[in-house]
C-alpha cells in the first residue's frame, strides 16, 4: 500500500506513461477498483493486447472484466490471438468478445485458426469497418475464406500466405502501403499486383518462385509500375540476375532492398550489380543480401569475382562492407552484419577476413543459433551478442576431449553472450551432455527457462543434486517428445521427474499409458500447456473418455489430431 501511495504521489501524465510500459492484465488485474482516480487513468489507456502467452486463466479474467466494464471495449487498438499450443484460445475469446463490438480495433492478427473458427471470424470480420491492419499465420485453413469477408478496400497493412487469396477477391485498386506474403512468383507481382497496389511503399516476401515457368514467357510490355515502392524484402529469390533486372524496371524509386538467394551463381557478378544500380536503382541507399553457391572445383575463380565486392563502388561511394563464409559445401557473401536471424556453426566453418573491419557487429541480427560442440574451441572466430535460442550438436558419436565442464563453458562464452539466452535445446547431443557442462551453462544464462531435451539423456542427470536445483528453479517449458520413443517409462522414472519439474507449465512428451496420462495432468499444478504423444490404442480406450470428463469439470480445452502412424497429439490448455 506504502508503494501505491508512492505511485499515486505521480502526475496523471507519467501515470499514463508507466501504465503503457506496465503488462497490461496485471494492471487491470492489481490497480483496477483501487480508487477512482486510478480507475480512470487506466481507462485512457490504449491497449494493445497480445494473448498468445497469456494462460486460460488469465484470458477469461481479462474477457469477464470487460464484460463488467464495456468501456475497455473502447480501449482495444490491436489484438493477437493464438491456438498454437493454446487450443481454442481464439474460440474463447470469441464467445465473450465479439470483433465487431471494438470499435477501434486497428490491428487484428490471428496465429493458428481453426476451422470451427471460421463461421464466428466471418460473420466478425465483415462488419471490422475500422480495420486497418490484419495479420494471417495460419497454414491450417484455407485462407480464402477469411480473405473474401475482409474489408479490403480500406487496409493500408495486410499480411498472408499466398498472394493467389488477395488477387482472387481484389475488385479495385486498394489502399494498401505495406503487404508481407509467404510466396508468390514474379510474374503474379508485376503483372497482377501491382496495379491493385498504387500506394504500396513496403513489400516483403518470404519465397519468390518461378513455378516451372519463365517470365519470358509473358508479355509484360507496358505493365505497371509501382512508383510508390521504397522498401523490398525477399526472403529467397528463386529466379536468375536477368529477371530480377525485369522486376527493377517496375520499381525505379526503390531505396531500401534485402534479398537472399540460394545455390544461385547468377546473383554474384558485382559488375553487374553495379550496373544495375546505377541505370535503375538510382535512389538506392540501403543494400542488404546474402548470397551462397555451391562448393566446384574452381573455387577460386568465384573468391576473385567475390573480390570485386570490394570496389570503390561498394565501399567508398556506398559504404556496402561484405564477407565471406564457407564450410565444406558452400560458399556465402553477405552484407554486414549478416541478414539472417538463424545461423548454423559448423567446425569446419571459415570467414575470410575483410581487413577494412572488426567483427564486432558482424552477427547482431542472429538469435537462433544451432552450434556442433566440435567447432567449441580456443580458435574462434565468431561471436553472437543476442542468441536467444541455442541448440547444441554432437556431430560424431566420440566424446569430445573438455574436461567436466571448465573449458567447455569457457570457450563457448567466448561465442556466444550467455546472457540473453532463452532456451536450449540439447535433445541432438547423443548422450554425451555432462551434467557438469549442463550446470555450468544454468549458471551463466539467468533468462533460461525453455529445455529440449532427449528423455534417456534426462535420467542421466539426475544424479546431479546441484544441476536438479536449477532446473526446479528456472525451467518453466520442456520438450522430451521423441518419434517413437516413450518419454517415462516406468512409475519410478515418472516420480523423479515430478520431483525435478513439478513447477512446469509447458511440456511436450511421450507417454504409453492412460495412468502416466492421468498423472500429468492432476499432478503438475502450474501447467498451462500440454502437448502429449500417444499411442491411438491407448487414446482410443481411455484419454477420450477421460479427457471429456475433465473438459465438463475443469473446463479444459483439447485437440487431437494423428501426428504419425499409430499415434495422436493431444494438445491441451488448462484453466
């Protein structure tokens, strides 16, 4: 109360301020009711809601207090929801909450639907006047559905799968000035997109393909150009150099480009991009790409055509730095820092210095990091300041040479800044993790909270008295699941591991039995999330039965579909 007071002390404006920096359901949760001037500072402030962390508890508290407060309504700017390891999240909030009753809901992105989720959104989602910017993640559904209801004409930001859905209901041109897709060819973008797009400024595409066909096939003499286009990301480009030019002549105010391409030797001559920029891209200030090629027996043709990245043109008139990367099957020149968010250090991976500068931001952008301990040594020439995801890999089934755990955590803080470390997965160390070099690593990453982890791995740390104290203490998600392989056993096996993780509130495991199955659920108290693998007899004959018995008492939620042959997930959120 004394701290309250304090803060009550503060002036509505900074009030204000902390409130929007504050997580917003523990703030309507701890402060609501408290006094009328609270009460009403907390009604002025934008909410911009994302649920796809939140557990079932949580949801319904917040969906039930806006149902006794409907000014909150009011409030709601932008809203995530989720299925994905929280089945029918999405249903639930539905049925308190319906879209078309937020009046200034500007920002709608859905993750995971459903098909018993379609009636509802549609119905929502065509009266969603207001709606400036949705979002789709979803590869369950066929999108097309939710497509044809959107208000089109009237979104400025859209986000989806296919390009095929948004071309398939477009009547007229729109107002749309940023559009992320996961695929498209380039032939849908400039003969059929950009003529619906004249306002399009930011375009990003994860895939760019041909489909067994060839843009020369197609007249595209006098096609529109997006004169608009000042920002384009393509996350893999699967058309040569000359093509690429073609799509140039379409966007000539183009400032900002990144564009990756695999195994592609026609996208490595700088001669030509050279010329290319200077005939067509002339407002062209932000260049980022990466581009790799396959290892041949002339490698050294292709480092001296590399060399030509080094011109004046790139480096003094630009301020475009390049490097160079191989391992035993490829070669990689990139843009510093280096694009990508994933990156996969092997022993046998080289960088061929540039001598014009330190690689201190070389691998700012990478937080998911796969690491074989075999390139773990005291010759490094990598560091990674952000990694927020880990995965450790034994590339042979020798053991490698560090002792118990000294050198093995020394070295590897010399890649990797621990310090921002999330999760870790060791599920592909083939046995050999020791306990040791496991506890040194919980010492050196206080974030941690998230474990992969092969289960017959898993028992043999448990001898570790010290290392299973850091583990009830920091890890809140486990991932023992295993194709074909039954996480717990035997009962005495289960017990420990209740022991260690009964503070939990995501798990992802195997189980053959209906008992282990009642276990989980009823002995686990924090659990929010599970996901359990089993065998279709044992489901068959009990899980359902039980499981609808739980759904009617408990109010649990629960999918279940086949993941592989003889066995189903069961994906389950609990209140």
């Amino acid at each position: 109360m004394m701290n309250i007071s304090k803060f009550e002390n503060l002036p509505n404006e900074l009030i204000i301020e902390c409130l929007e920096y504050l997580y917003i359901f523990d703030t309507l949760h701890s402060l609501n009711g408290l006094n009328d001037r609270l009460d009403k500072l907390i009604r002025t402030v934008p909410l911009n809601l994302n649920f796809i962390l939140v557990n079932k508890k949580r949801l319904e508290h917040f969906c039930q207090h806006t149902l006794l407060y409907p000014e909150i309504r009011e409030q709601i700017y932008s809203l995530h929801l989720s299925n994905e390891n929280r089945c029918d999240q999405i249903e639930t909030f539905l049925a308190h909450i319906s879209l078309n009753t937020l009046n200034n809901l500007h920002t709608l992105i859905l993750t995971h639907i459903e098909k018993e989720n379609l009636i509802q959104l549609k119905s929502m989602l065509s009266l969603s006047i207001n709606l400036c910017y949705f979002k789709l993640i979803s590869s369950q559904i066929d999108e097309d559905e939710l497509i044809a209801v959107l208000p089109l004409s009237k979104l400025e930001k859209l986000s989806i799968l296919s390009l095929r859905s948004f071309l398939l209901y477009i009547q007229q041109p729109t107002k749309i000035k940023y559009l992320t897709l996961f695929n498209c060819s380039l032939e849908q973008i400039i003969c059929k997109l950009f003529p619906y797009v004249p306002f399009l400024k930011y375009l990003n595409i994860s895939y760019v393909s041909k489909y067994n066909r060839s843009i020369k096939d197609i007249d595209i003499i006098n096609k529109y150009k997006c004169i608009n286009l000042q920002t384009l990301i393509i996350g893999e480009f699967k058309y040569n150099f000359e093509d690429f030019v073609i799509l140039v002549q379409h966007i000539p105010n183009l400032k900002n480009l990144t564009i990756s391409t695999n195994y592609n030797k026609t996208m490595i001559n700088a001669l030509n991009w050279e010329h290319l920029i200077e005939s067509s891209l002339l407002y062209l200030n932000i260049f980022k790409f990466k581009f790799s090629f396959k290892k041949i027996y002339n490698n050294e043709t292709y480092f001296e055509q590399m060399m030509f990245f080094q011109r004046k043109f790139w480096i003094e008139q630009h301020h475009w730095y390049t490097q160079l990367i191989s391992n035993q099957y490829s070669i990689c020149i990139y843009t510093i820092p280096y694009l990508s968010n994933t990156f996969k250090l092997e022993s046998d991976t080289v960088i061929h210095y540039n001598t014009i500068f330190t690689m201190s931001n070389l691998f700012d952008y990478i937080t998911h990091l796969t690491l074989t301990v075999q390139s773990i040594n005291e010759k490094y020439q990598f560091y990674f300041p952000n990694i927020i995801s880990l995965t450790l890999i034994n590339s042979n089934d020798v053991l490698n040479n560090f002792s118990e755990h000294i050198d093995f955590i020394q070295y590897l803080k010399m890649i990797i800044n621990l310090s921002n470390l999330k999760h870790l997965d060791i599920s592909k160390y083939k046995k050999i993790i020791l306990s040791g070099n496991l506890l040194a690593i919980m010492k050196e990453t206080p974030m941690l909270n998230s474990l992969k982890i092969n289960s017959i791995d898993l028992m043999l740390l448990y001898n570790n008295e010290e290392l299973c104290e850091y583990l009830i203490m920091m890890i809140k998600k486990l991932n023992i699941h295993k194709y074909n392989l039954c996480s717990l056993k035997t009962f005495e096996e289960l017990m420990i591991f209740h022991t260690v993780f009964q503070h939990i509130t995501s798990l992802q495991c195997n189980i053959n039995s209906s008992e282990q199955f009642s276990f989980i659920l009823e002995r686990f108290p924090s659990l929010s999330t599970l996901c359990i693998y089993m065998s279709s007899s044992c489901y068959n004959f009990y899980a359902y039965n039980y499981l609808e018995q739980l759904s009617s008492e408990w109010r649990i939620k629960y999918r279940t579909k086949q993941a592989y042959k003889n066995v189903n997930e069961i994906s389950i959120w609990i209140n």
